[in-house]
C-alpha cells in the first residue's frame, strides 16, 4: 500500500501505482480540498482580468498572447498531448520498477 502524505512520494511509488496497481491510501479529503483551491484560483484567472502565465497565455514565445477563456480547457489539453508525444530515447516498459 501506498500512503500519500504530500511529502516523500518516491518514483518507486509512482510505478507501482500506475504499472502494479498498488493501492494508495492517505489524506483523500485534504488532497481533494487542495485540488478544489487551486481549480478555484485558475477559475477566477479565467474570469478575471489578470494575466497568468500559461493559464491565459501561449507558453515560451507566445507568453504575450492572450487565450480566450473558452480556449483555456483546450490550452492545457494541448499541453499534455505535447508532453506526451515527445521524442528522445525509448526505453523498455519494464526498465524501471519491475
């Protein structure tokens, strides 16, 4: 079992929660809470007019371009999927954790 603290998460943790499907255990309403806090802050960015790095902007060169709040779920989706379709050196599935 893994216990989530907010500290101390290892990677070793994280393996064997996505690769193993340990069970993880811990503070579920606290983490839940911090989660709502921070949705609640990027909210009222959205709907505000202060500029935000990355929540209403471009990233890298395009930090000086406005997004429109109804651009914003699709900004972070776009994000994701870049980070996600990087190239560099492949590696076993198994090399780590097992």
């Amino acid at each position: 079992m893994i216990e989530i603290t907010g500290t101390g998460l290892r990677l070793e943790q994280v393996v064997e929660v996505a690769r193993q499907d340990a069970v993880v255990s811990g503070p579920v309403d606290a983490a839940r809470g911090r989660m709502e806090a921070s949705l609640s802050w990027v909210n009222e960015v959205l709907a505000g007019d202060q500029t935000v790095y990355g929540i209403n902007t471009g990233f890298g060169s395009l930090a000086s371009t406005c997004i429109a709040p109804a651009d914003a779920s699709q900004l972070s989706r776009n994000v994701i999927v870049r980070a996600a379709s990087v190239s560099g050196i492949r590696y076993p599935s198994t090399s780590y954790g097992q």
